[in-house]
C-alpha cells in the first residue's frame, strides 16, 4: 500500500490536493491507520486514475465524483475516451507532418510561393502554444479545421462591416451576428470556459494574432458590448428595469475585470485546492465585490438574476463561473 505523500509523487499532485479528494469524498484512503495516517491500495490507484484521466478531458472536479457513482461508466470505458483523446493529438501530428512534408517537398523542386504562408502558420501555432497545452491545441477546431477557420473569417468579415456602417451593438443586425460568434465559440472550445478566457488574453496580448484572425481590438471590444447587450436583453425578461440598468453601468466600468479573475480563480483553485491561502481569501473578496457592483445584495433581485441564470441559454453561453469554482469559492468563504 501507498502512503499519501508516495501517492501524491507518483501521481503528480499535492499531498494538500489528495487531502481535499479525500474531503470531498473523490477518493478515500482504503486503510487509516491508528496514528491518522492514509494508506491506499490497487483500487484506491486505480480510481485515482479515473478521476485525473476525467479532469484531462475536461470535466469539472464538482462533476467527477458524481459521475463516477451514477453514469455506470467502467475503469475500461475510460481508459478507452483517453485512447480516443490520444489518438486525436497523433492524427493532428499526422497531418501536420504531411503538411510539412509537402512544404518540404516545394522547397527541395525550388518553390517558394507559399513559404510565407507555412512561416506565418507555424508562427501562429508556435503562439497558441503560449496560452494552451498540446491536448488542448487538438480541440481548439479554429486551429486546425480550415472549414472552421473559412467559417471564422466569413464572420469575422461581416462583423467588420457593420463596424464600418458604425452600426450601434443595441441592433438587430448586431446581436444575430453576435449570437454567432457566441454560438461558435461555445462549439469551438467544448464550451471550456477557459479556453475562451484565454483566446480572449490572446488576442488581447498578442498583435499578430491580432493580424493573422483580423479580430483587433476595436473589434473585440465591439464584440464584448453586442454580447453584453445579448445578455442584458435576457436578464430583462427577469429583472426589474433599474437592476438591469445597474447592470448595464457594472458591464461599462467594471465588466472587463470577470475574465481575469476568472483566469485567476482556475490558477488558485490548483494551487490551493482546499482554499486556506490569503490569496484565496482575496480572490473570494473580489469576486464578492464585483458581484455585489453588478446585483446587489437584495434577496428578490438576487432570485431573480439565479431564475434568468438557470432558464436563458444565452446567459449559459461563454459562463465563465464553473460550477467547480462556485464549490470552491464556497468553501473558501467557509474557512475565513
């Protein structure tokens, strides 16, 4: 049997980590010995397997052990969706060794006309890898889909028309075309909350991203007011017209300020998984504090924001408030 810490070593995680596991009821030790310590068999291992086999496919930590006790799914099930995932990464690692190939092969006849464009792809992959893993690279379709890619550019290109026309983001025009880019975004990251906060700091950050998808900053920001108006459009269904209109103000001074924190959220719930660190206090305060600038405190409008939240798939779309997070942040309040 293995004691935490030889378990936490092989397994690549924190004694801290497995400790909440074991809290939360993910993965209990088989065997607590007399002096309190936790020891852990085959099966232990085994399950622990499956649940960091689940979370590398995507899958909330608030998900998994509820998961694992109703869907009937096997250790062999499992270990088959990592097959699958694995063999994905090597057909993406086929096709750009065919794509190579040929580049290759232009160059050995003396070809040159398209090395600018192989030097600006490889540019850009070599940039993604910035924000993203390689397992995550392979579901990011607008990486390596051209039909995606055609579809984001068609897009992309009529949003810049209507920018052009100076059309206001409160328009019809508007929010069809931005309920496409939300609706394809949801599909292009499997709805992964992080990888659209990170291809936002992306295009923040990087200009030849930028460059390369047309999205500029301008653009961005025009975006983001069309999808505020879409969800303002849905809260307003719920909320009386001076909640939304404290809404709409919040989304105006303070609205940028979600994404980073989101972002830092993800990174503090991996490096304290059982929220006992100031800084996890400080990040519960400020979320707090935003929450507060954009709803309020009172118990009717807080109601009725969660009835808007649970019955709009607009207000669903691009979350960036996992459920795993929320559990977290819970749990953090608990300890202060």
């Amino acid at each position: 049997m293995l004691k935490i810490g030889q378990l936490a070593k092989h397994a690549g995680l924190t004694v801290r980590a497995l400790h909440h596991y074991d809290d939360i009821g993910l993965l209990r030790p088989s065997v607590r010995t007399d002096a309190g310590y936790r020891l852990y068999d085959r099966d232990d291992v085994a399950r622990l397997q499956q649940v960091q086999a689940l979370r590398q496919l995507g899958m909330p930590l608030a998900d998994i052990g509820h998961f694992l006790a109703n869907s009937g799914t096997s250790a062999l099930a499992i270990v088959e969706r990592q097959l699958a995932a694995l063999q994905h990464q090597i057909d993406e690692a086929a096709r750009m060794h065919a794509h190579l190939l040929g580049l290759h092969t232009q160059l050995a006849r003396g070809e040159q006309p398209e090395l600018a464009e192989w030097l600006t792809i490889l540019e850009q992959m070599k940039m993604y890898e910035k924000y993203f893993s390689k397992e995550e690279l392979a579901n990011l379709r607008m990486v390596h889909d051209d039909d995606c890619r055609a579809e984001w550019d068609a897009l992309v290109a009529e949003v810049g028309i209507i920018m052009a026309d100076k059309t206001l983001p409160t328009s019809l025009e508007a929010k069809r075309l931005g309920l496409r880019w939300i609706t394809m975004l949801e599909r292009d990251t499997g709805g992964n909350a992080s990888l659209m906060a990170r291809l936002d700091a992306m295009h923040v950050n990087e200009p030849a991203i930028q460059q390369s998808t047309g999205i500029s900053p301008a653009m961005r920001d025009y975006i983001a007011e069309i999808i505020g108006e879409l969800k303002l459009d849905a809260w307003a269904k719920y909320l009386l017209p001076a909640e939304v209109e404290r809404m709409r103000r919040h989304q105006r001074s303070r609205g940028k300020e979600w994404f980073a924190l989101f972002e830092s959220i993800r990174a503090q719930i991996k490096a304290d998984p059982e929220g006992n660190m100031p800084d996890s206090r400080k990040l519960a305060r400020l979320k707090h504090e935003l929450f507060h600038d954009m709803v309020g405190d009172n118990p009717e409008t807080l109601g009725r924001f969660q009835a808007a939240m649970a019955n709009e798939s607009v207000l669903q779309i691009a979350r960036g408030m996992t459920d795993e997070m929320i559990a977290w942040l819970r749990m953090v309040q608990q300890h202060a």
